[in-house]
C-alpha cells in the first residue's frame, strides 16, 4: 500500500510550513512522529461499473460511477483513530493513473457525490483530495493529453468537495503551471491540453545550452505539460482550493534546469518562485474559458502565499533529471519569504517517503522538521 504526500499544518498559530510526502505504512507512522500531519493516501480512481449499453444508451441514462482504489482502508482507519490530529486526504491520478472515464455521462458535480458516498460508507475516513493527474509514460496514449472533460471534471468535483465541507487541493508538475516562463513569452504561456511536450527549460528557453538539448534528444524525454492546471485554477477558482503544490521534483523542471543546470542558489531559485506565483502572478493565454469578466482566452496564475506549498524529493532523486534541495534551503528560503512578505509559504512536500533511510540523518521529515521548528510563529 503506498501514500501519496504527507503535509504538516499545525492547528492555531503557525511556526513552521507544512511537510508532505509519499510512503509506506510503517513509514507513515514514523513520519508522523518525525512531525507530519497530513496524509495524502495515493491513489484512488474514479470508475464506473461494467456495462453493455450503447453509446446512444448511455446518454440516455446515467452510469453507475465508483471509486476504485488498491489502498488499505483498514489500515488507514487504524492511524486515524491512533493519531487523531493527522489529516488524510485521497489523491486521485499519478503518473500512468487513469483520467476519469471518458463516456461515464457523469458531471464533476456527481462524481463528486460517488466519492461522498464512498467515504460516508467507509466512516469518512478521507478529509478531503488531492488533484494528481498527470501524463503517461506512452507518449501516445490517451492520458498523455487531458481533455477538456477531464478537466471540467475537476473544477465541478472540486467546487462541489469545497461547498460540502472537504479539504480541496493539487499537486500540477512544474511545467503544468510554470511561473518561471519569459514575460512576454508567446507559446510558452499558452495553455495546452498536451502532457507529451519536450521540456521548455531544457530546449527552447534562452537559458536552454546544446548540451541540455543534447540531453533531452538523447533521451527521447517528451512528457512535460504546458500550463494545463491554470484552466482548473481559473474556473473553480483559487479560493476553492486549500493549498496548492508545485512539484519542483517533476523530471527536467524548470527548477532542476536553474539549479543543476544554471547553477543558480537553490535559494534564489525557490524565492523566484514565490515571488512569481504569489508577488507579481503571471498571465495564462489560450485558456478555453468564457467568463464574461476575463479577458479572452486570458488568466492570471496568482496564488496566496498562505496557499503556496513546494514541493521537492528525497534521497532517490539524481540531481539531474530530478532536483535535489537541502533542508536547509527551504529553511533559508521560509525564512526569506517571511522577511520579504510578511509571511511565509503554506509549507513544503517531497516525494517519496518509500525513498526514506531507516537513520535520523538519512529522513526528509526528521530533517525538514527539525530545520522548520525554528520558524518564526505566522500571525
């Protein structure tokens, strides 16, 4: 059974940002002793029941949706009942994972409902979900691509999870909202619906050398995004989720390019994050909306930074195709934000606690905590 993302939020006054991640069962336990507290459990599906009706068939009536999952429920109920403070949500997605199912004839509003019923079966065991819908390692398969369903699904499920009292957020990969992007930039601030694009950093950005092309040619790598979450973000709307997480750890981001490419201070490259997503915002073209009140095909990715999470990996990841950051430059960072803004980041998440050591010194959490408890309180 595997985790998805674990997160620290303590209750009340804030002095330190959250921490999430991903694991086992026994990891999870350890890792809230090391001082998390938020689970978000990977993964569940939504699905429908088997059937034999035509396409015509199923418009005329509503199929059966379900939530599919491989996860231990048991054993979720038996940490929640022992550690009660600790929050769990559900994510939904994963690289590879299923999309909803293309012709289930169900709203987001509805699958919503299928998950309520689920959970309420199951003595609502989750407190919330977590948007994880990513590619697939088949650049030709049909998840490397969201649909407009798929993504209208999430704004529905994602309003209606808010409305009725659940804990709402998402997890998009860099390059599925990616700040970092030229101002004035054309293409590169376009939505797309494709997750099979080469990756912008490494190929067509200024910064981008005949090496880090080379790289990427010799890899055959083609499974970044194009700013597809800002769609999801622009019409539920910002304050309908709780946090938001950049996966920083995403395979040649943007981020691991400006730190193990350009060699910029890990740092500086976190603060230019936060300062683009949460300060100055930066526009999204293309969009297929058609509220009245934007400008067409235009929005503006703007995160409050008490929504803000980043999100990092742990010992498995390489330093190249994957970025490595220390503890402690979250630390600086944190503490950087909170003396520039007045306040710090929501917190951070790192993938995956299945990678942890069995030593303090070989933990992310034991590590992230013990930088983070030092943090200033946030009034």
């Amino acid at each position: 059974m595997t985790i998805s993302k674990l997160v620290l939020i303590p209750g009340g006054v804030r002095k330190r940002p959250p921490l999430r991640s991903r694991c086992q069962i026994w990891q999870a336990e350890r890792a809230i002793l090391d001082g998390i507290n938020v689970i978000i459990w990977s993964f569940v599906h939504l699905d429908v029941d088997g059937t034999s009706a035509t396409t015509d068939q199923q418009q005329q009536q509503k199929i059966r949706g379900k939530i599919r999952t491989d996860l231990d429920l048991e054993i979720i109920r038996k940490i929640r009942n022992k550690y009660i403070h600790v929050v769990h949500l559900a994510a939904f997605g994963g690289w590879n994972g299923p999309h909803p199912p293309p012709h289930a004839n169900l709203s987001g509003k509805e699958w919503c409902h299928v998950f309520l019923k689920f959970n309420q079966d199951r003595g609502n065991i989750f407190d919330g979900i977590d948007w994880d819908y990513e590619g697939h390692d088949d650049i030709s398969s049909p998840t490397s691509r969201f649909t407009l369903d798929t993504l209208d699904i999430m704004v529905d499920f994602s309003v209606e999870a808010k409305r009725q009292g659940l804990i709402v957020s998402m997890a998009p990969a860099e390059s599925y909202l990616d700040s970092t992007i030229q101002s004035g930039s054309s293409i590169d601030a376009q939505f797309s619906f494709a997750l099979n694009l080469p990756p912008r950093a490494w190929t067509s950005s200024p910064y981008a050398s005949e090496e880090d092309k080379e790289i990427i040619a010799t890899t055959g790598f083609s499974h970044a995004g194009r700013q597809c979450y800002a769609y999801v973000l622009a019409k539920a709307g910002i304050e309908t989720f709780d946090w938001i997480s950049i996966q920083l750890y995403e395979a040649y981001s943007p981020f691991a390019h400006d730190v193990h490419r350009r060699n910029m201070d890990p740092v500086e490259a976190l603060m230019m994050r936060v300062r683009r997503l949460v300060v100055e915002g930066y526009t999204v073209t293309n969009v297929p909306l058609s509220f009245p009140y934007l400008s067409p095909s235009e929005f503006v990715v703007k995160i409050p930074m008490s929504k803000l999470v980043l999100g990092i990996a742990n010992g498995w990841a390489d330093g190249r195709k994957f970025c490595k950051v220390a503890p402690s430059s979250i630390k600086s960072s944190y503490d950087a934000a909170l003396e520039k803004y007045g306040h710090g980041y929501l917190g951070v998440m790192f993938w995956t606690i299945e990678e942890e050591g069995n030593t303090d010194e070989q933990r992310m959490t034991y590590l992230l905590n013990r930088e983070l408890k030092e943090c200033e309180t946030i009034k």
